[in-house]
C-alpha cells in the first residue's frame, strides 16, 4: 500500500523495510572469488559515512547527499548487484540497467530519489560526485582487505578504481572547501586508499 506520492518513499515503513532488508543478503562482487563477503547493506552504509567525512573537504548539501549515499544501490534489491567489470564490458547491458533501476527507484521510492540516483549515475552535482568518491573509496577498501589477505584477484579491481578515484576528484576542484586545496584533499585521501 502506497502512503502519500509526496513522500521520499512512497511505500509504507511495512513493505519497504521487507524490499530494503533483501540488501543485507545480496552479495557483491559475485563473480570474483572473495575471501570475505560484503553485502550491498554494509556497501551503503560504507558510501554513506565517508560522504559525512567529505564534507570536510566539499560544498555540497549533506542531506541530499546523504540520501543518494543510502539509496544509490536499492534498486538492486530488485535486478540483483551487476559487477562492475560486467557493465564496463556490455555498455548496452549497463545502460539497459540504469534505465531498469531508474525505474524501480521511482515505482518503489519517488521521482525525486531517481533524480537522485540520476545524479549519482552521471555525477551531475557536487553530490552525485562525492557520492561517486565515496562509493569508490568503499570497492578500495574492499579491495584492500582483500589483497591484505592473500586475495590477488582484487589488484585489476583496486588499481581500476584508483583510476576513477582521482578521475573524479579532478571533477570536484570547483566544490572544494576553501579550508582546503585539492592537493591536500588528494593527499589525505591517498592516506585513506594507500594504508
């Protein structure tokens, strides 16, 4: 049963915690042996503690944030988690799903988190980039734990995501803090990805 379209989420509390709790079973990297498994719950809670933290460093709007941080992977609940290097490799199958998942998010939450996943997706906001920053930082530090315990098939994952990380703090200069320079801001987040 729908509560009010108004709603960030327009289902009630019932149906959305039995929809979002299939994210705390639903592993990620599926198609890559691991040594440890990380569900898509922990991978957002993850994205969404270091958006906190980056706030020191950007300007961005903390709850948007916030709220893109928590649902950027809910559509999953419903298409299962694509790796990545799956995506990469099928640009059709990849675009073919963010349609799917647009979808999904406004049927089952709003039209305002699809515009929030839409952002997040094309990294159109300061939001959608720090958000993009910190759910990379999350596949480093899994990719770390993973190499730290013997697991080499996680070093094409990790220096992949290397990449991208200092793609989009490149992107970022315009929001950053003017406590900051985007020199500091690098250096501190090679202090994070480069334990």
């Amino acid at each position: 049963m729908k509560e009010k379209s108004n709603k960030f989420i327009k289902y009630n509390i019932a149906d959305f915690s039995k929809d979002v709790d299939v994210l705390r079973s639903l592993i990620r990297y599926q198609n890559c042996p691991r040594l440890v498994n990380e569900s898509v719950a922990e991978h957002s809670f993850f994205v969404a503690i270091y958006v906190l933290k980056l706030k020191t460093y950007y300007n961005f709007n903390l709850e948007t944030a916030l709220k893109m941080a928590l649902v950027h992977d809910f559509p999953e609940a419903y298409i299962s988690d694509v790796p990545h290097n799956i995506k990469k490799n099928n640009p059709n199958l990849a675009k073919t799903l963010e349609e799917i998942e647009i979808n999904v998010t406004k049927e089952r939450l709003s039209d305002e988190a699809a515009d929030l996943l839409l952002q997040f997706n094309n990294g159109t906001t300061p939001e959608g980039l720090v958000c993009q920053l910190a759910d990379i930082i999350s596949v480093v530090l899994y990719a770390h734990d993973e190499l730290s315990v013997g697991n080499k098939n996680f070093e094409i994952i990790a220096k992949k995501a290397l990449i991208r990380v200092n793609e989009v703090i490149s992107k970022l200069i315009p929001y950053i803090n003017t406590n900051y320079t985007n020199d500091q801001i690098i250096d501190k987040i090679n202090k994070i990805i480069y334990i």
